[in-house]
C-alpha cells in the first residue's frame, strides 16, 4: 500500500510539473505573441508615421515648388511689364523728342522766310529811296543847268545891250529894280509909271 502511494504522488507531481511546464510555455507564448504585436504594432506606427511625415515633406516640397514657380512667374510677369512700360516711355519720349525737333525746325525755317522777306522789303525799300534820290539829282542838276543857262543868257544880252546903249552895270541894277518895282527906269526922281499914265489914284 505504501508503494502505491508513492507511486500516486510520483504520477501526481509529474502531472502537475508538466502542467505547470505547459502553462509556462503557454504564457511564454502569450508573451511572446503579445511581444511580436505589439513590435507589429509598433512597426506599423512608425511605418504610418513615417508615411505621413513623408508625405508631410512631399506636400510642403509640392507647396514650396510651387509658391517658387508662381514668384518666378510673377517676376517674369513683373519684369516683362516693366520692360513694356519703358519701351512705351522711350517711344513717347522719342515722338516728343522729334515733334519738338520738327516744330523748332519749322519755327526756323518760318523766321529764315520772314527774315528773308524783311530783307527783300528792306532792300526793295533801299532801291526805290536810291531811285528817287537819283531822280532828285537828276532833277536838281536839270534845273541848275537851266537857271545857270538862263541866267548867262540874261548876262550875255544885258552886256550886248550894255554895250548898245553904252549903261554901266550899276545903271543897267538900277533900271531893273525900278522895273520891278513898278517905278520908270527912264523918268527923273523914279516917278511912278502909274501916276504918269493917270492912274492910281
């Protein structure tokens, strides 16, 4: 009866080493299935995180690229106005430049016209006054010429009557005088010829 009790105990103890065993391997198991999840677990996480972050980084470089692209376009843009706006400039300027060129070229060239025609005037002004001026000469020396003709005519009869008569120069000026004062040349004390004749009152 003894030997069969140890030999129960034997059976006993073996069969609760072996469940005992089994639950340890069980809950290594557990273990290291809970362990293995939870590396999955973690894996996947940072797998997920890192896709975020990457597609985090795609989208800020997209944003980036972008906001590059639309600066660049801009400046382009900018700079191809700015370049329209100066060469607009430079046109105006170029027009005003030549319009300014033309109106002082025609003002000179009207004031050459009227210079030019005062001129003219001026000189045509300068002939006729010379014309005349020679007409008065002429006109002068014409008469001159006559009165001197005259007057040696006069001189030459009064010296043929003279001689004639046989009157002095000093009687002939006081004959004339008496005759052109109306007093008679041949009459003694220049008796009025008027007074003689019966007239005069």
């Amino acid at each position: 009866m003894f030997y069969i009790s140890i030999g129960n105990d034997e059976k006993k103890e073996n069969k609760e080493k072996e469940e005992k065993e089994e639950k340890k391997e069980k809950e290594e198991k557990k273990e290291k299935k809970e362990k293995k999840e939870k590396k999955e677990k973690k894996e996947k996480k940072e797998k997920k995180e890192k896709k975020e972050k990457k597609e985090k980084k795609e989208k800020k470089e997209k944003k980036e690229k972008k906001e590059k692209k639309e600066k660049k376009e801009k400046e382009k843009k900018e700079k191809k106005e700015k370049e329209e706006k100066k060469e607009k400039k430079e046109k105006k300027e170029k027009k005003e430049k030549k319009e300014k060129k033309e109106k002082k070229e025609k003002k000179e060239k009207k004031e050459k016209k009227e210079k030019k025609e005062k001129k003219e005037k001026k000189e045509k002004k300068e002939r006729r006054r010379r014309r005349r001026r020679k007409r008065r000469r002429r006109r002068r020396r014409r008469r001159r010429r006559r009165r001197r003709r005259r007057r040696r005519r006069r001189r030459r009869r009064r010296r043929r009557r003279r001689r004639r008569t046989g009157r002095t120069e000093r009687t002939e000026r006081r004959r004339r005088k008496r005759i052109n004062t109306g007093q008679s040349a041949l009459l003694p004390g220049g008796s009025n010829i008027l007074t003689i004749m019966g007239g005069g009152g």
